[in-house]
C-alpha cells in the first residue's frame, strides 16, 4: 500500500498531541496495522532471511543500514495504516542497547540481540561509561541518520532501545546477581545505575537533535511521537523487587530519567509490576502507562479494568492492547479520551471493519460505569 500522503500523516501526529494534552475530545485514538498481503508476506521473508551461524552477517543484518533500511522500507510499504497510526521505524539493536554501549558483549542471533553480563565481582568491574567507539553505538547513530534520509518523511525514525538504570545494570550483573546486590552491596548498585543515567542522557541528547529535526518532536521504540523530548521508561526488573525496594533504587532514577523528558509514557510489564503502580504515578512528567499483561496471563480487557480505571484515576492516559470483540466493554467502561487502542486486524477487510464499528461508537457515546 502507499505511504500516508503529508496532510493526512500530519493530522495524525496533531491529533496524538491532543491526546497527550489531555485535548481529546472523539476519542480514543486507535491503532490498526493491517499485514500484507500472505503473498506479499512471504515474498519478502524469503527475500529478507536473517543469515545463519555467521556472527559478522548477523552484525550487519541489525546493524548495516545498508541491510536494514531496505528491509524496513519495504515492510513499512506492504502495510496499511488505520485510525490514528502511522508507519514507524524502530531502530532495533536488541532490549537495552545501552548495555552494549556501555562494554557488554552483543551476541546477535537471527530475532533478538543478547547481552552476556559485563560485572563478575564489582571490587573488578571496569569502568562504566559510553564508549564512543563502541560498534553498535556507533550503529545505532549511522542507522537513525539513514533511516531519516531515506524516510523522506514517510515514516517516522524512533530512538533506539536504551532500556532504564535498574535494567541496564541487571544486564551488567544478571538479574539474581543484581537481587542479591541489592541486599548485600546496594551502594555498588547505585554507582551503577548514576553511570548508567549519565550514559542514558548521553546517548539521548546526541540522538534528539536529529529526531526534533525529522519530525518536529521524537518518540522511541513505542512509536508514540511527541513534539518535545519523550521516550518510554521502564524497569521491568521492579517485578523482582518490593515497593520498597523499588522506592529506594528504583524511583528516584526514574524520577531523574522523567525530569529530563517533557512527556513519557511508561512500559508496565507484567502482573509482577502492578504492585508498584501508584509510585509511577508519582512521578510528575510520567502521562500514560502502556500495560502488557505478559507471558502466560489473561489479555481480556475484562480482567483488566480495574488496573485501567486506576491508572485514569491517576489522570494518566493508557496504551491498551484489544481486539474487536472488547470494543464494547471499552467504550462502556472507560473514559475513551484518554485511550489509545491498538488493535490488530489480519486483513484489510478486517481492519476497515473494526474502524467503522468504532465510529458508530463514537457516534453514540455511552456513559462511563
């Protein structure tokens, strides 16, 4: 399918900054992407195969824009955008991409990036900066500058995956390494995680510039724009931890991340993270929460609504996840306004059906119960 043509992708992005302005007054903004064509589809996976076994191909495969952004280009092209979406470009160089900026040993495989832990014993842990020279970050800049050029603005070009202070440090250490560290050495944690926030910012303020000039704003791997500095947060790591645990290491680095942002939307993952909901809220520049129920757990909207109502009694704007069948109960239950649905559809046929039953909804809006 065609790119949007200018008009219509800038009504889309004023429109998201309505919502993220609390403005929205036909909610919710909505999300469909429908795949291409099965065709289509398989035409470009044959086309498109990650190589297999070679270390310096699987590189270039995430990292040579050479490689990607063709790849990219045509997937974006072979979609069909709905509602209120657009096409996004993620440079994606694996979760936590700091972590390989900062020393750790990528190992890249044919659908993720890992990274083997950096920390044995702290008293010999090198020292914890960017390295300026480091191959994926030096990637992660030559991509998001390709990827600008080539969009031609057709697409919209993310920040890379810099993950939070509390993860990227899991990644240094492992994770039950890092629990333990927290009862028996938490000063070592903390020194972390300052590292850590001095490289996060690091590596935003020299991508930021690029991204501003792209767009007239930014927005990371969610693909929620903003005209400002915005990413989305996280420290999927609370799962592991207690609230207060989490209040003391975990907080106060968010609360530092959020104050350099003028808005962000933040990545609640899992029922195991739930629990620290009400502190995220607390911190002021956080303005939606994405939940992902994860792995193994329910994502009927139904068995959610009472985490969706409390996140809306916070004031706070939520990116959820349904299918048609939870439109309803939507639109009955919860303050649209302040939704943004994502919604998936397998074909055209589908996603133009599920756009026209949210617009007799809107139509004939009920009364949140």
């Amino acid at each position: 399918m065609p790119f949007l043509d200018d008009r219509e992708f800038r009504r889309r992005l004023e429109r998201l900054a309505a919502w993220w302005r609390g403005g929205l007054a036909d909610g919710p903004l909505v999300q469909v992407i429908v795949p291409p064509d099965r065709e289509t589809a398989e035409r470009l996976s044959r086309k498109h195969q990650p190589p297999a076994g070679d270390a310096e191909k699987l590189f270039r495969w995430w990292a040579d824009p050479a490689v990607v952004i063709p790849r990219v280009e045509e997937a974006l092209e072979a979609r069909t955008y709905l509602g209120d979406v657009w096409p996004h470009h993620f440079v994606n160089l694996g979760p936590g991409a700091l972590a390989a900026f900062m020393g750790c040993r990528s190992v890249p495989q044919a659908t993720t990036v890992w990274q083997e832990p950096l920390i044995g014993r702290w008293d010999a842990a090198p020292e914890l900066v960017l390295h300026e020279d480091n191959p994926w970050w030096l990637a992660a800049r030559e991509l998001t500058r390709a990827s600008i050029r080539a969009s031609r603005g057709r697409w919209l070009t993310s920040f890379t995956d810099i993950g939070g202070a509390m993860d990227i440090t899991s990644y240094f250490r492992t994770p039950e390494r890092l629990c333990m560290d927290l009862v028996e050495c938490p000063d070592n944690v903390r020194r972390s995680e300052e590292a850590v926030l001095k490289a996060w910012f690091q590596v935003y303020d020299r991508l930021y510039p690029q991204l501003l000039a792209a767009s007239g704003g930014s927005c990371g791997w969610i693909g929620l724009w903003y005209p400002g500095r915005t990413y989305p947060l996280q420290c999927d790591f609370s799962c592991m931890i207690s609230p207060e645990m989490f209040r003391e290491h975990g907080l106060p680095f968010l609360e530092r991340q959020a104050a350099g942002l003028d808005n962000a939307i933040y990545h609640l993952d899992g029922p195991g993270a739930v629990r620290h909901l009400d502190a995220i809220c607390e911190v002021p520049h956080i303005r939606a929460i994405q939940w992902v129920p994860g792995a193994g757990t329910s994502h009927a909207v139904a068995d959610w609504l009472d985490l969706y109502r409390r996140i809306l009694d916070h004031g706070r704007g939520v990116l959820l996840y349904c299918t048609e069948d939870d439109l309803d109960l939507v639109f009955d239950r919860l303050d649209v306004d302040r939704l943004i649905l994502g919604i998936g559809a397998r074909d055209l046929a589908e996603g133009e059906r599920i756009m026209a039953r949210i617009d007799r909804l809107r139509r004939g809006r009920k009364r949140v119960q």
